[in-house]
C-alpha cells in the first residue's frame, strides 16, 4: 500500500525526471542512459512516444523483480507508469527551447542533474521506474556497489551506442548528462543521507 508519502515521494521524483528528458535533452537530441536513452534513440529515430518506448522496455525488469523482490514491484511499476505519462505529456511543451539550444553543455548537464536526484529520490525510498535503475538497485545489493555508480556503467553503453548512430557531439553531451546524472544519484543514495 501507498502511503501518502511514499505518493509524493514518486510523483516528485518522476517530474524530476521528466523535466530534466523533455526540457534539457529532447530539445538537443541528447541522450540519457538505460531503457530512458534506448527510448530517447527510438524517438529520434522514428519519432516514437518516448513513454511508451519506455513501457516495453521495461517489462523484463519487472518481470524479474516480480520473481525477487515484491516489495519493490508496485511501487516501481506506479512509478514507470507516471513517469511514462509525464515524459509524453510534457514533450508537447518546450518552454526553454532557445535557452537549452543556445548552451548544450549546460543544458546536458541541468538535465542530467534533474534526472539524478529524481533517481535518487524514488531510490531512496525503494522504488524506481523499471528498467535500468530498478535492475542497477537490486544487482547493487548483491555486488555491493553504490547504485548511482551501476547506473553511471550501464548509462555508459547507451551513450556510446548513441554517440555511433548519431554524432560526436551528442556522444559527449550525453556523456556530460550521464556523469552529471550518476553523481546526483549517487549523492541522494549515500548512507549518510536520511529520508
């Protein structure tokens, strides 16, 4: 069961999210990592819905944790599905366009700390959004890493895929958001932190 909130805790985190995707990335055709920047590459591919790419992409994450950890699977699965929501939503609306177009770097960057602390947040209290982060949390409490830092390994193979289809630039801008991203993640997640 949802607390009140845990409730609050997942919307805001997945606006985080959404905000840093639609309004820093998007615009520039920079990638995140994980099923997001897998997502991210179907719609600049194909102009696919970002959100729903994300939907089925997911699945087999949460399949697996259906198998492992249950605790986690609702939570997680409220929070893929809002996130969805969000990202296609929001992406109809660009309101710092010229901004985010005039200074890549800095917008890479502002996304890619959006994006981090709301991972961090919804990691935080146990949840995600499916796909990588929610793999990357149950794998870190085996392998015994910092969660931001699994994440920031496996964004890594996203970027470098995108940086092959796409551009050099949007390889190191992508680069510039998954650094920023997994620090922020990183920095919400440490023990020393308390919810």
């Amino acid at each position: 069961m949802l607390s009140l909130r845990k409730l609050i805790t997942i919307v805001i985190g997945c606006l985080l999210i959404a905000f840093g995707i639609d309004f820093f990335l998007m615009p520039i055709k920079v990638l995140d990592g994980g099923f997001i920047g897998l997502a991210l590459i179907g719609n600049y591919l194909f102009n696919a819905k970002v959100g729903i790419i994300l939907c089925l992409l997911s699945l087999p994450a949460f399949v697996y944790t259906w198998l492992n950890a249950r605790g986690m699977f609702f939570h997680s699965l409220f929070g893929m599905v809002l996130l969805s929501y969000f990202i296609d939503i929001f992406g109809v609306y660009d309101p710092f366009s010229f901004a985010v177009r005039s200074y890549p770097f800095f917008s890479s960057v502002i996304g890619g700390i959006c994006i981090g602390v709301g991972f961090g947040i919804l990691l935080r209290i146990d949840t995600s959004t499916g796909g990588v982060d929610l793999l990357a949390k149950l794998l870190a409490r085996r392998m015994r890493l910092n969660v931001g830092v699994l994440i920031l390994m496996m964004d890594a193979i996203v970027v470098i895929l995108g940086g092959l289809l796409f551009s050099v630039d949007t390889f190191f801008l992508s680069l510039a958001t998954i650094t920023a991203g997994g620090l922020a993640t990183s920095l919400c997640t440490v023990k020393f932190f308390s919810v």
